[in-house]
C-alpha cells in the first residue's frame, strides 16, 4: 500500500514535466518564431527616408504615449513577476519551506511555478506596435539574408541549449529524478554527487547564458517591447551568473576526464580490431 502511494508521487511529477515541456515549445515559439516570422511588413523608400528624419523626435514622443507606456508598464510588471518568482523560490529558505510542504516534490512544484510565470508573461506579453524600432532590416537583400542568418543562429542556439539541459541530468532539474530516487528508497540524487559539482550546480543557474543572450538580440527588427525583454533579461541572466575559479577548473577537469575515457575507448577498440581483425566487429 505504501508502495503505491509513493508511484502516485509519479503522477504530479510527471504532470508538471509535461507542462514544462509544453512551455519551453511555447518559449521558442514566443521568443524565436515571432522575432523571425512575424515581422511588421517594410514600408517604402520615401516612408523609410520619413522615418529616418523624424527618428529623434519619435523616441522622445514615444516615451510620453500612453499608447506606448501602457503595454511597457504591463510588460515590465510580467518580467518583474518572473524573476521574482524564479529567484525567490530559488533562495534557501524557500526551498526549505517548499520542502516541509511538498517533501520529494519540492523540484517539481518549482518547475511548475516557473513554468506557470512563463506561460502568464507570453499569453499577456503586450506588443508594442507603434513604436519605433531600434533597427529594422526593410532593403533588398538584406531583408531576405538577415533573418535567414538569423534562423540559422537560432536554431544553433536552440540544439546547444537543449543539449546542455541534456548534459546537466535532465530528469533531475525537471523534478522527475527526486520522485524515481524516492520510490526506489535511495534518497536525493544530489547526495551521490561530489562536493564541487554540488557547488557548481549553485552558481550554474543559468548554463545557457550565452545561447538565450544570442537568441534575445540577434533579430532581423527590435521593437520597444523586444528591447525591454532583451535588457532586463540580459541584465538579470549576467546578475545570476556566478561562475568562479573553482567552477571553470573543476569543468575543465570533468571536460578532460570525458575525453580520455572517450580515448582509451577508441585504443582499446582499435586494439580489438588490430589484434582480431574484422571479424571482432561483427561479433559486437
């Protein structure tokens, strides 16, 4: 009976991965596919030449439009609730609090609070339409190279980001691990980890602090809107990334370490072959 009580442990686990994984589709498609995809259409050469002119005055009326402010208002309050929520669930005292409530579940109630605050901030994220932009590719050709270079950095920094969360025990950081460790009677997977990798794990908040910068700014136009993201998530990613001495000597050791395993594998298998030729390939 109590076995079965703790695999429902699995349920909330589970439930909460999935909404997680959903959000980080709805991420992509929120900070990637519009910035590419969805841009204001160019407008002619003598608009253009317009714009250009009036460029100085347009910033500073900009800064006094109600039209203008109110969306910014709105979205500086979704991203200050972000963060907030990010950051303070994060802190130890919260995490102990958390624990006493939710026990092993206490990662995946954080993923799904996370996860819930990014889902609020893009479904109620206001556009900024009006406003000038900061730059805007609208000539022939860079209005068809730009944002192809664009997507391609994209989808660069997207596989290196899904690779890194890949590397850093996805199952653990989403909450699922604890659960599977718990049932199992094995305690926290964090326990089996060495002291310096524990420590890295605290100042790694952010492993794809240079990816998710690239993707925030590396677009074909910046808005108003999109410059508010890019700046207060850059300033908050760089605030968070606390990476030390220790931390990048303890990488690079790890770094090596797979290397020369990946090494000894390769001489062990070229011996294999050299010494029993062919046929030691067929029966691996």
């Amino acid at each position: 009976m109590a076995a079965a009580l703790e695999l429902l442990l699995l349920v909330p686990a589970l439930g909460s991965f999935f909404f997680a994984f959903g959000t980080g589709v709805e991420l992509i498609r929120f900070v990637s596919f519009h910035a590419l995809f969805l841009q204001p259409p160019a407008g002619t050469d003598a608009s253009q030449h317009r714009t250009d002119a009036a460029s100085a005055p347009r910033w500073e009326a900009a800064l006094r439009d109600p039209k203008i402010l109110y969306p910014l208002t709105v979205d500086v309050g979704l991203i200050a609730f972000f963060i907030l929520q990010h950051s303070l669930m994060a802190t130890e005292r919260v995490k102990r609090w958390t624990s006493s409530c939710f026990g092993v579940l206490q990662r995946s109630f954080y993923v799904f609070c996370t996860a819930l605050a990014l889902q609020l901030l893009m479904r109620y994220w206001q556009p900024v339409q009006d406003g000038p932009m900061l730059w805007k590719t609208s000539t022939e050709p860079w209005v068809t190279w730009v944002p192809l270079i664009c997507f391609i950095l994209h989808f660069i920094a997207w596989l290196v980001i899904f690779s890194i969360i890949l590397i850093f025990d996805y199952a653990e950081l989403m909450g699922i691990k604890q659960v599977y460790y718990h049932c199992l009677g094995m305690g926290d997977p964090l326990a089996v980890k060495s002291s310096r990798a524990v420590r890295l794990y605290s100042h790694l908040r952010h492993p794809v602090y240079t990816e998710f910068l690239l993707i925030l700014w590396v677009v074909p136009c910046l808005s108003l809107d999109r410059l508010l993201l890019a700046l207060l998530f850059t300033a908050y990613l760089t605030f968070a990334h606390r990476l030390d001495q220790q931390d990048y000597v303890y990488l690079r050791a790890q770094l090596d370490k797979k290397f020369q395993i990946f090494s000894r594998e390769e001489t062990a298998y070229g011996d294999l072959l050299a010494q029993n030729g062919p046929s030691a390939r067929k029966e691996n």
